[in-house]
C-alpha cells in the first residue's frame, strides 16, 4: 500500500461521485486500511496503519487540490520537503519559499511552522496560505492555532492564511454551537477549516465544506 493506492482509490471515487468525491475520504480510508493489513508482516497494525494514514492523508489532499492551484497561477509544496532540505539543495524558488516562512525565534534562530501543504506565488515565491491535514481535529488543532499566532505575529509574515483540512471523522466539526473545544480554536485562532465528510456540516465563514476551497482561495488572491 503506497500513496499511488491512495490516489487509484480516489480516482475511482471521483469516477463514481465526481465532485462530490472528496465526501468519501473516510470510506476511502476504510478500503485503503482493508488493503493495508493484507500486506502488513508486523505484530501491530494499528499503529502501522495510524502512521501510513497520517503520513499519506496531506499527500492525498495536495493531489485532490494541485492542479486547480495550479490553474490560479499558484504552486504547491509539501512542508516536509522544506524541513528536509539544507538550503543547498533547494531551488531559488522554493529558497525563497522557505524564508518567507520561517519564524523568527530571536536568540533561538529561525524556524518553520509545522504545516502540511504550502500554497505560494511561483513568480514570486510569496506564500498565500498553509495548510494542515488531519483525520480528526484533537490530532493537531491547537497546534495549528498556535501556528497561527505565530505568523500573525510578524509584518513578514503576518498576510499568510492557515486553514485546517480535516475528514473530521470525531465529528469536532458539525456543529457551530454548542461548540466543541476543536471548533472553537477554528472560529477564533485559525483563518478556516474545509471538511472532507459524508455529513453536513453547519457552516460559517470559517468552517466549510471542502468544495468551497478552491473558491475561497480565488477570492484571497483577487
């Protein structure tokens, strides 16, 4: 089970549902998991799969969202591939990339927010937002919030927006009030939240469901 079975799954998904594809992620996950123990030798699956599912969970999603950013003028990157790499080895584009990112910690040098998928300016190299990718919210929400703060916090970086994308399998996310703990840091900490799920949501201006994603981002960089 790799990422490229990930993506086969979803191209099938997008064949039987097309737009609507991206509600089925969890289902997807279901038959990936079924796969994934067929090919699995260890004495724990569990966290086997937990680890495959986290890891390839932003993959899957910078799949579903590459070539409509794309078709914006923008470019996408994986913010492991800039943790990763020295300088050196990165291109003058994605160099530039990683220090409009980079957070200013004074004494304690400069470093990159944990964040999943970055959506830049290719001309440029300015970053427009970052997201983060999470099964269920308890995962990395407030993480991400204090991510959040962070940017927000520096003139450098301050215009970068952060959204939480989320199957949202705990159901954190469906109701606006009485609000769990989860979405709350989403209406106040973050810029939004987009829900890859079966179940619809009682959306707001920041928490919506995935297909609004695109259209949200067109209108940031208007």
């Amino acid at each position: 089970m790799t990422i490229n079975d990930l993506i086969s799954l979803y191209n099938k998904k997008k064949e039987k549902y097309g737009k609507e594809a991206y509600r089925h992620i969890s289902n997807l996950l279901r038959e990936a998991k079924a796969k994934h123990k067929i090919d699995f030798n260890g004495s724990d699956h569990e966290q086997s799969w937990r680890a495959f599912k986290g890891k390839n969970l932003e993959k899957l999603i910078e799949y579903i969202i590459t070539d409509e950013v794309k078709s914006l003028g923008l470019d996408v990157v994986n913010g492991n591939s800039l943790e990763r790499t020295n300088g050196e080895n990165l291109s003058k584009e994605l160099g530039l990339v990683k220090r409009n990112l980079l957070i200013d910690y004074g004494d304690y040098g400069s470093h990159l927010p944990d964040v999943d998928i970055i959506i830049y300016n290719p001309k440029t190299s300015k970053v427009v937002a970052v997201l983060s990718s999470k099964v269920t919210l308890r995962e990395r929400i407030a993480q991400t919030g204090y991510w959040k703060i962070k940017l927000a916090s520096d003139k450098v970086t301050q215009h970068i927006k952060v959204y939480f994308v989320t199957p949202d399998e705990d159901g954190t996310l469906t109701i606006k009030k009485p609000s769990k703990k989860g979405r709350a840091i989403v209406e106040v900490d973050l810029d939004g939240s987009y829900v890859l799920s079966e179940t619809d949501i009682d959306e707001s201006k920041k928490v919506k469901m995935f297909d609004k994603f695109i259209d949200d981002l067109k209108i940031l960089i208007k």
